[in-house]
C-alpha cells in the first residue's frame, strides 16, 4: 500500500477561523433519559502510532494503521470533554490539555469552544477529573480559567489518584522522555491551583442524579469513569480506558497506562456491559464524537458510531 503524506493543517486554520462559526463539528448533544450530555473536542494531540500498541510488533501496527488509511508513523489522538446537564447541576467531565505544550498546539480549545456554545464557566457546579494526565487537567490550568468558575465549584477526583501523584510510579509507562516531568507538573499545579476545591472520593461518588463516577484504576490506580443514566438509557464516559485501536484489538497496550495488564481487563469488563446491556459508550481519545454501541464481533468488537441526529 502506498502512503500519501496528508497536510495536517487544521481546517480552520485553512478556510476559517476559530469560534462559534468555525467550520469543523466540535460539539455534539445527546440526551439521555432526563439528563443532557455534550462531548466537546477540545482538538487532537499528534503522537507516535506506537504510543497505542507498545505491546506489538511493527507489522501488526503497520496493518491496522494502513487498513485504515492512516499514516504509520503519527496519529492524531482526538481529545475531547464532556459537560453534563441534571436537574440544577452543571457537571464538566475533564478539561483538556490547555496551553502549556507548543507540541500540542491543535488541541486546548475547550474552553473556547464552552464559550463559543454560550456556556458560562461560572454555571458550572461540580467537575469530575477521570485522572490527573495532563490532557485531562491541563484545561483548568490556564491562566485566567480559575477566576472564570465559581469560588465553590466542586472538583471530583479519587483519593487514589490524589494520593498516586504525590509519588507516581513511570516504571511500566512508555513515554516520550519530556512527557513524565511535564506530566508531574501539571498534576502539581492543579492539585497547588484547586487545594480548596478538589473533593476526594473512594470507590464512588453520585455528583448529580442520575450521574455517577467510579473507580476502574488501571489507566492511572484512581482513573475513574462517569456513568450517566436516566429513564432506562446510560452513557459511560470512559476516560483513557479504550482507545481507538482497542475495540479491534483490546489487549493492545498503551505507553501512557501506568498498568497495561489491569487496563486489558478494565476495558474488557467496560467492552461487555456496554456490548450486553446495550448502554452507550464515550471516550476521552476516540475519535470526535466519540459516542457509540458497542457490538461483540469475533475474537474483538465493533464500535458502532451513533447516527448523528438534526
Ligand atoms: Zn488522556
């Protein structure tokens, strides 16, 4: 198979410009039960394709990127938060990667694109942090972002993701080597930055009716990730426990897992409830939107994409 070298400049950066007319979709609306849901891209991150399969040979990578038509060297890791609507309470889950890295200037637009949406930071009541990566934090810790939310806004994270970044363990990461010092850092400065408003939890913690997070380790040990039911119907919001590679392949490692073998089976178990009870599923790193079935297909599974309604 030949390999075009595709231009990776944004579209927006192209034909457009950013805001609430820019010409790429960054927004989708769910409803689920009584309860809104919107993903929100907060851009892409491009990293090495061998970030998402450390455990696999060369060739095996090299067959699925080209069976999707992908390049095989870089891939463009989505990225994208979610914001929740339950009765009186406004629930952000994660906040994207802000401005901090120049490498990863196609991303840290959430809260541009909260604001292009009309979504005042200061509505929102609570935020449930899945893990403290950087591209999930990094977002509340722009300059400016603090003074924007509410003094008491209530900022979900597990006591084991506390606790696991006051002394994080790399040793069965692979990673850039610039990435765990940064890593680190942004980390420090949430925890420094929401001191007052970081409200630890253990296993669980309902935030708002019908909206749930829980612990599932693996990815980080207090990676959590938020169910949200309401009137029979469920969406998952996954965080960093499936990637875009692992539905067709869920044993496929990560570099960025600080426990590759636990992360198989968290998302094995996250693969079959969805898969058996029919419940939708979200993710942190699948590509925009990111909302889906999934359908048991052989050995594997089969993301089936919602049909994007009008
Ligand atoms: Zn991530």
């Amino acid at each position: 198979m030949s390999h075009i070298t595709r231009n990776v400049q944004p579209v927006i950066a192209r034909l457009g410009r950013e805001g609430s007319g820019e010409l790429v979709a960054s927004r989708y609306a769910v409803r689920i039960g009584d309860i809104d849901v919107v993903l929100i891209s907060d851009g892409v991150l491009p990293l090495p394709t061998s970030t998402m399969s450390t455990n696999v040979s060369e060739a095996d990578r090299n067959e699925w990127f080209d069976g999707r038509f992908l390049q095989r060297d870089t891939f463009d890791w989505a990225l994208n938060i979610a914001l929740v609507r339950s009765g009186e309470r406004l629930i952000l889950i994660d906040s994207g990667v802000g401005d901090g890295f120049e490498y990863f200037s196609r991303a840290g637009r959430s809260v541009m694109r909260l604001e292009s949406a009309g979504i005042d930071l200061a509505a929102i009541t609570d935020i449930v942090i899945t893990h403290m990566h950087m591209d999930h934090v990094g977002g509340l810790n722009v300059d400016g972002v603090k003074a924007k939310l509410r003094p008491d806004v209530r900022i979900h994270v597990s006591a084991a993701e506390i606790a696991f970044w006051k002394n994080p363990d790399f040793s069965r990461t692979v990673m850039p080597e610039a990435v765990p010092p940064a890593l680190r850092a942004a980390a420090a400065k949430f925890v420094k930055l929401y001191n007052e408003n970081i409200v630890q939890f253990d296993q669980s913690v309902e935030v708002a009716h019908g909206v749930s997070a829980r612990v599932t380790g693996g990815h980080t040990p207090g990676h959590c990730v938020v169910d949200v039911a309401s009137n029979g119907e469920k969406l998952t919001f996954v965080g960093d426990a499936i990637f875009e590679v692992n539905f067709d392949n869920p044993d496929w490692q990560n570099g960025f897992e600080h426990d590759p073998e636990a992360c198989v089976d968290v998302r094995i178990a996250l693969f079959d409830d969805a898969a058996e009870t029919g419940a939708l599923l979200a993710a942190a790193h699948v590509a925009f939107p990111s909302i889906g079935h999934v359908a048991k297909s052989g050995e594997g599974y089969r993301f089936v994409p919602v049909q994007w309604d009008y």
